[in-house]
C-alpha cells in the first residue's frame, strides 16, 4: 500500500483522486500489518510529511504518519527511535537541510505518539541537549519560532538543571541578532510575532525555575553593555525579554547591577541608552518602568554624570517615539521622568522645544484616547517645566503659542509634579561637563556655565561685557598682580571674547567675587551683587594704589570703577521755619529707584510746562497744572511753593517705540513728573517715571521731621536730591522685592515698567560755565547754578523671571555701547545696533522689541537692573573734568602673554574635547541603529496600520503571546 500511495500521490491524477487515495489508506490504519509494512508506511509518509511540493502532499503525509503511528505505536516507537531524531537534527532529510521549519513540525508530531513510550526518557534528553545546541548555533527568527512551538507542546524537550541557564543566556545571545529584513506589513507583523514566540521560551524556563532569572538578567546586561562586534547593535528585539520578568524581582536586580564594581560607568551608560531604545519595541510590557528603575538605581549611588550624558544623548529620541500610537505609552512615562529628574538644568527641556509645536497639532488632529491622554499629560508637563525653567522668552513663546488654549494645572499641582524624584550631581556643572557637540552660538558670542543657581552673577558679568568701553579698559591693564579680583575679571572677559566654546565656566572668578553671606548653591539677588562687585574692584584698585590708564598720564581719574560707573548727587534739606539748608554730597555707582505707592495719583497729575532752551541765569518755569481727561487738578503732597521740579526726558521709549517706530524723533510733550493720581492696572510705569519720583521733592512731618541744628529742635523740612555729576554708565534698579509679614519673605511686584531706549535725566551744574552750553538742555537759577540735560543710551537690561529674589531666573539683553556722535535721538541706530540675548550658556540675537515686550508676554519676566550709556558728545563731567573718552578707552592693546596662551590652550583642548565627543557619542549604540522600520517618520509617509493596535497584531493574544 505504501507503493501506491507514493506512486499516486506523484501521479499527474487530480486532487480529487489523490484525496480519496489518502482517505483510503488513512482508513485502512487500525488494520493488522506486520512490522515492515508498518515501517514502510512511516517512510513513505515521512517523505511526503517533508519533501512535499505543495502544501496538499505535506499535509497528507502528516495525516498518514498520524493515523498509522496512533494505531501501531509499538512499530512507531521503533521507526522514532533516538538514532532517528538524532540524524534528522544533525543531518536534516536530504535533500532537507536540517534547519528546516518542517523538521520541527515533524517532531512535535511524531513526539506525541512515543511521550509514555519506554524509550521517551532517551529521547527527551537527546532532545534538550539538541535544543540548546541549536540555541548556541544562533537560528534565525523562523526557526526560533518552531522551536518554541516544540517546546510549547512538549516540555519535556526544555533543557533541565543546569542546562537550563544556559539555554536562557544563549537564547537571549540568539535574539539579539534578530533583524527584520523586510518592509512589507505582513512580514513585519510575522516578524514580530515570531520574536515574541521566542522570547516566551524564556518565560517557559523562569517559570519553571525561578533561579533562572538573575543569571538570565545579567547575560541580558552584559549584551546591552558590550560594543557589539563589527559595530553591530543588539538588536530591539531583546525588549520582549523583560516583560517577562516578575516586578517583584526588580528592586533586587537594579540593585545588584548598580553596586556591582564590575560594571564600569561606560557599560552602565550603553545599557541603559539601549534600554531606552527598546522603547521602540510594540505591546511589550514593563519596558518604561525597567528603564526608570534603572536610572532611580544609578541616582541612588551618586553617578550622575551617566544620568546626565542618558538624558541629553536620547531625550530627543524617547520625545520622537509620542508620535506613534504603538509605543506612546511606554515612551511617555519615561520621558516624564526623564524632565521630572533633569531640574539641574533646562538643557534638556530645551533640546526638545522645536518639536512641541508639531507634536501638539499630531495630537490634536489624531483624536483619539491615546492621543488625547498624551496631550493632556504632556501639556501639564510643559507648564511644569516652563515654571521651573523660567526666563527663556525667545524659545518659549512658539509653545505658549501652541498651548495656549489647552487647560492649565493648578500652581499647586504643578508644585506636586516639580517634586517628584530629583536627583542631584555632586558638583554643578556636571551638567555641562558631558560630551555635548553643542556648536558655538551663531552669534559668535560666548556663554557662562550656570554653577547652581548663578544666573544671578552670569546676567551682571555679560552687561559688564558688553559695556564696551568697560570691557576695552578692563582688558587694557597691565600688571594686575596687585588687583587679584580685577585680573581675574580681565581674564574672565579675555576668555568672553576669543574662547572658541559655546560656554566657559566662571568657577574661578565666582569663588573671588562672591560676598561673604551668599549661601552656595542659593538664588542671590543680581542688584546686591553688582554692588559689592563693583565696591571690591573700586576697594582693591584704591588700596593697592595702581591706576588704570586714563587718557592722559599725568591726570588723576580715580579708579577705573569711579571713572566709569562713580556718580556724584547732593541730598539738601530745607528747614521750613529758618530756611536754613544743609546739604550732604556722596557718591553713587546706581540709583535704586522705588515704584510709587498706588494712590501716588490719586486726585490727579500734574505735568511741567516745556521750557525753551536758554543760557543760565534763567529761572526754571514753575510746573502748572495740567487736567487730564476725566481728572480734578489738586495740590501735590510732595512739592511746596517755589520747589524746582526738574523733568526726566525719555526719547525712542517703548510706548512711542510701539507707535511712531523706534528712530522717530520725540514729541515736543513735556514729560511728567508724578503728582497724585490712583495707578491703574493698564497704564504702565516707566523709568522715567520712577526717576521722577526719585527726584521729587519729600516733605518730611509728622514722625519724620528733621532736626534742625539751627532750631535745635524736629522741624518740617523737604527734601531735595540732584545729580550733580552724570557717571559714564548709569546703573538703574527698580526695587522691585518688598517684605511681606504674613509670609516673612520678599515678595516681588509685578508692575510693567517700560524703558526708554534713550534717556534724558537733569545734572545741576554747580557754577556758571559756559562752555557746557549746547552739551545739552541747560536751564538755570538767579544763584548762578544750572542744570543740564544729559543724554544716555539704553546698554543693557538683566531681566529677573519669577516671584520671589529667593528664586527664580536672571537673564540679559544688551548690545554693544556703540552709538553715533550728536544729539540728536533720531539718529541712534534702534534698528541697526543689535541686541543679544545672554541666558546662561545660551546666546541668541534678540531686539529691542523683544527686550520692550517681554513682560507682556510674559508676566513674571520683569526688567530688574538697567544700564545706559553716555552719549558720546556728552562725555564731560558737569564739575569741569574730562569723562575719558570712548577712543582713549578703546585702544585694543595685545593681552599679556600668559593670558594668551592660556586661552590658545584651552581652545587646543576644546577641540581635543570635540573629538573625543564625536568619538563617544559613536559609541553609544542607539545612534548607530537604524530606527525600526515600523517607526519611520509617520508625518513623511502614510502611516501603516500597525502604528495602532488592531486585530492584525492582537489576535489571539493572551498573556502577552500571539497564539499558535
């Protein structure tokens, strides 16, 4: 019969036929037959079972072999002997080769019918060690596949003892070869299935043999942390080996790997960026929360470096991931924890801000659940981190743009998710310390480190840069051995100006500079330390008694600080009853101006009359009242009869910036000096309202009256102060920090005050002197005294960005000190002078729109320390001696020879880093894989139908595992 059948079944008969011809025989099975014609049946429905052309002929021999086996399992036990099986593994079926799937789908038939065979016991152990010689041999997917399908239905075939780790160790080494070759969606979703068929293998062992697991961990660790031979990356597929590891297990593994002194910080660093890959991996389960606690496992033991060089080299990539439906889950935890814990820096957070905006709108129009979840989670975290990040206005407003009218997290709750596991480097500029290839700004300026909340000092430094005549005489001196403080500021600017780094680190000249009471690490207030800077240097160079160069030898300027940033005012007090005047001169490098109270206007304002421009001896007009729409003109609380107010003139301010263009010449308006008037919320100050108010006349009564030596006795007196000398730069700070008892902190107030792009303030000259006549406006009084206007140019603006001086962010707009010789405003170049923006170690360009609108935009961003340059025809102090002129200042001398080589150096190694940066980050795997082809570009192309679940993967899944 067995003749027949073969010779049938190889006839050109129709199927037809050849079904019936195997009916006939399969029906024929239960009957008698000797050994031999047993034996010859088993042949002959072996061959078809295996060599079969179609599908129709292998699936007949299967029928026959299981009919005649199930009726004659004493013959089948012979013919399925362990010679046999063992040559089929060895030897394949020639012409079969012996990797074929067919010969493992035999098996699992033929093991059936011999499992409570005598023999069974032989050749299960053959077939474990077969098993795991077929592992070590490192099959393909395919084959993987049929083998799991084996073991699947006979366990008895699973290597035992202690075979069984080694299975699993050389399992996992097969899997992390598995590569799909094709793009077409069946065979990547067959692909897929087949890896997770595999990798259930494992699950078969640790099941059975808890003991497995660790030594399974721990290959799977030294695979991801090895440089793969040739460049080779493991492949993603090693994803679906995790999931399948009890959580329980978790804390111990983690544990064990991160205090092992075997594993070295480059291993630790690979492992975990491969991990995060794996991300990539679809419907695998529990690869976020490995990969978190891995990193929590590298927090605990203090290596933050590799936390830092994982979060900087893959934040970009885990982001990438949300646009998919398939791996959004998992991608969206562990970029939440990777921000959530990244709060040394924004860096991170702001490698990502170009792809917010797309991201939003991808999510927006996808709706759907998982698109929806995502964009709510992602939008709290953004508020988050625009909180925590303050300061960025430039980078921020395309995603304040974009996020505008989605709902905002409570203050409270965003405090609740800041809070949320932080980890610490030992030192602070660890943070910049990683192998970053970040490209110098394109501006060609230079950055400063953020050294744990420093922005406080980084703001004040870069508008000291960038007071070019400051800067040209700080890198003009010679011999500073004597002046430690000031040579290590030339130094630092010397580095500012020729490093070839995006950023430097300003340890050195931080450690000189800070006060005493600054706690390390703490956020300091910008305004206190410009004073004391600017004191040490004064103090130092004073004490040592060195002079910088001033435009003539023989002239006695003072100290450089006194020449550039020293001012003169005179604070008078006038006793109402005698008229008795006392007076007291000081020196001054800012003017602290105050905001007014909100009922300073209360009953109404008064404006000054404008007054021509005549020659001394002419008595100043009185100020007049002016009734504003809807306004009562009354008497000011703080000006008295035949008091002088003399007006702060602003030329290009923000307001008329907005309306009439930033180079239109002023209005003939007078400007206003402050009378009573309530503040409303949607008129905004100014600076020179603020100055006004400082210039104001005081009465001093009540609780506050002067002692009169005269009277000998508290009497009602004013107060005046006049600028009689006008500094090279003049420093203004708005107090803008009050105290607030029931909090005992310093709050901040928040009132927009707009700045003048050029400034016009009033120096009283102390005697007649006609040849400042035409320096500026000059009014004067029957005492032969006068006052000039002098006018300054906007140099510098350090922004502060929050809600309290104990926190919060400092940033810096500024522009060059250079400006064109006259008077006249409408020639200063607003459009063509431009400004920068200096935040830490970033540096773009900027405007002075952007430096004029930032609170509008931004309600906690608040001009805090201003800095206006003299107008160059106007450099000549108002008691008669020459302010040193910009040209004297400027002569660019060579830096001393020490400084230059240090500075060639450092820009030698930079470049050395630079390589070696291009070199570690190759050798970090991730960036050497191709991303999966299931992931690639889903706004490029139409996205396939894999990318959401659907029954094409999920079905007949149950517990992770495509069903057979």
């Amino acid at each position: 019969m067995d003749k027949i059948l073969e010779a049938v079944m190889m006839s050109p008969h129709s199927k037809v036929v050849k079904q019936g011809m195997v009916r006939r025989v399969v029906e024929s099975a239960p009957q008698p037959l000797d050994s031999s014609q047993c034996k010859a049946m088993f042949h002959v429905s072996t061959k078809l079972f295996l060599l079969g052309e179609s599908q129709f002929k292998r699936d007949a021999g299967r029928e026959v072999l299981e009919a005649f086996a199930r009726h004659h399992q004493l013959e089948f036990e012979e013919f399925f002997n362990v010679r046999f099986v063992l040559n089929l593994l060895r030897d394949g079926y020639p012409p079969l080769g012996k990797r074929s799937p067919q010969i493992f789908h035999y098996l699992q038939v033929g093991l059936r019918f011999v499992s409570d065979a005598p023999s069974a016991p032989d050749l299960f152990h053959l077939l474990q060690i077969e098993v795991l010689r077929i592992v070590c041999e490192r099959p393909g997917p395919e084959l993987c596949e049929q083998l799991a399908r084996l073991l699947a239905r006979c366990p008895q075939c699973v290597p035992s003892g202690n075979l069984q780790t080694v299975f699993c160790q050389q399992l996992i080494q097969t899997i992390r070869l598995f590569q799909c070759q094709s793009q077409q969606d069946d065979d990547i979703v067959t692909f897929l299935e087949r890896v997770t068929k595999t990798s259930g293998m494992l699950q078969t062992v640790w099941r059975a043999n808890v003991a497995t697991i660790l030594p399974s961990l721990k290959e799977l660790f030294i695979v991801i942390s090895t440089p793969g031979e040739g460049g080779s990356v493991p492949s993603n597929a090693l994803a679906s080996v995790v999931q399948y590891v009890p959580l329980e297990l978790m804390e111990g593994a983690v544990r064990n790997l991160t205090n092992d002194k075997n594993i070295s910080d480059a291993q630790m660093l690979t492992a975990i960026c491969r991990m995060i890959d794996w991300l990539s991996w679809p419907f695998t389960k529990n690869t976020d929360k490995w990969v978190i606690a891995l990193m929590k496992g590298v927090a605990v033991v203090k290596k933050c470096v590799i936390l830092i060089e994982v979060t900087l080299a893959k934040i970009e990539e885990v982001f990438a991931k949300l646009f998919y439906p398939i791996v959004r889950e998992g991608a969206l935890s562990v970029l939440s924890y990777l921000l959530l814990s990244f709060q040394q820096s924004p860096e991170a957070f702001h490698l990502l801000l170009p792809q917010i905006p797309p991201l939003v709108s991808c999510l927006t129009a996808e709706e759907s659940d998982s698109a929806r979840h995502c964009l709510h989670q992602l939008v709290e975290l953004i508020h988050c981190l625009l909180m925590r990040f303050t300061g960025f206005p430039d980078l921020y407003q395309p995603v304040l743009e974009v996020i505008k009218d989605l709902p905002v997290p409570s203050e409270e709750r965003m405090k609740q998710v800041l809070s949320q596991g932080t980890w610490t480097p030992q030192r602070a500029d660890q943070v910049t310390m990683c192998h970053r290839l970040t490209p110098k700004s394109e501006t060609g300026k230079t950055g400063l480190v953020n050294l744990g909340n420093t922005c406080y000092m980084n703001s004040v430094i870069q508008a000291l840069f960038m007071a070019s005549d400051f800067r040209h005489a700080v890198m003009a001196l010679k011999n500073c051995d004597l002046l430690p403080l000031m040579g290590k500021l030339q130094r630092l600017f010397a580095f500012l100006q020729h490093s070839q780094r995006p950023a430097i680190s300003p340890d050195s000249f931080l450690a000189a500079s800070t006060p005493s009471w600054f706690n390390p690490g703490s956020q300091q207030d910008c305004s206190e330390y410009l004073k004391y800077l600017l004191d040490r240097l004064h103090e130092e160079e004073k004490k040592s008694g060195q002079k910088s160069r001033g435009p003539s030898e023989g002239q006695d300027n003072g100290t450089l600080i006194k020449r550039m940033f020293g001012g003169k005012m005179v604070t008078r007090i006038r006793c109402l009853r005698c008229q008795n005047i006392s007076q007291r001169e000081e020196d001054f490098t800012d003017l602290s101006l105050a905001l007014p109270p909100p009922n300073h206007r209360q009953d109404g304002s008064f404006i000054l009359s404008p007054s021509p421009a005549v020659v001394e001896g002419v008595r100043l007009s009185l100020p007049m009242p002016v009734r504003r729409q809807g306004r009562s003109p009354s008497p000011p609380r703080r000006q008295e009869r035949d008091v002088r107010v003399i007006p702060v003139e602003t030329v290009g301010s923000v307001d008329r910036a907005d309306s009439h263009g930033a180079n239109e010449a002023p209005s003939d308006e007078a400007p206003a000096a402050w009378g009573e008037q309530a503040r409303s919320p949607d008129v905004s100050l100014s600076v020179p309202d603020l100055i006004n108010f400082f210039l104001t006349p005081e009465m001093l009564t009540g609780d506050n009256k002067y002692h009169c030596q005269k009277c000998s006795s508290l009497q009602n007196a004013e107060k005046v102060v006049e600028v009689t000398r006008a500094p090279h730069y003049l420093v203004l700070t708005i107090l803008r920090f009050s105290f607030n008892l029931a909090t005992m902190r310093r709050r901040k107030i928040l009132d927009n005050v707009s700045i003048p792009l050029v400034l016009k303030i009033p120096v009283r000259l102390p005697q007649r002197r006609p040849e400042f006549v035409g320096a500026g406006e000059a009014v004067g009084e029957a005492e032969g005294s006068a006052y000039v206007s002098v006018t300054y140019d906007l140099a510098s603006v350090v922004v502060h960005s929050g809600l309290s001086s104990e926190s919060g962010h400092y940033y810096c707009y500024a522009r060059e000190g250079e400006t064109p010789t006259g008077d006249d405003p409408a020639r200063t170049p607003t459009a063509g002078s431009q400004w920068f923006l200096f935040n830490d170690t970033r540096v773009s360009y900027s405007s002075f729109e952007a430096v004029s609108n930032v609170t509008g935009h931004f309600p906690k961003d608040t001009a805090y320390v201003m800095l206006y340059q003299l107008r160059p025809t106007q450099r000549a102090e108002v008691d008669g001696r020459g302010v040193p002129a910009a040209e004297a200042l400027r002569g660019e001398e060579p830096l001393d020879k020490e400084l230059i080589e240090a500075i060639t150096k450092d820009n030698k190694l930079h470049l050395q880093e630079q390589e070696r940066g291009v070199r570690h980050r190759a050798a970090l795997s991730p960036s050497a894989a191709e991303p999966p082809v299931w992931l690639k570009d889903p706004r490029g192309r139409e996205q396939r139908p894999y990318l959401t679940p659907g029954p094409s993967i999920e079905r007949g899944v149950e517990g992770g595992v495509p069903a057979s």
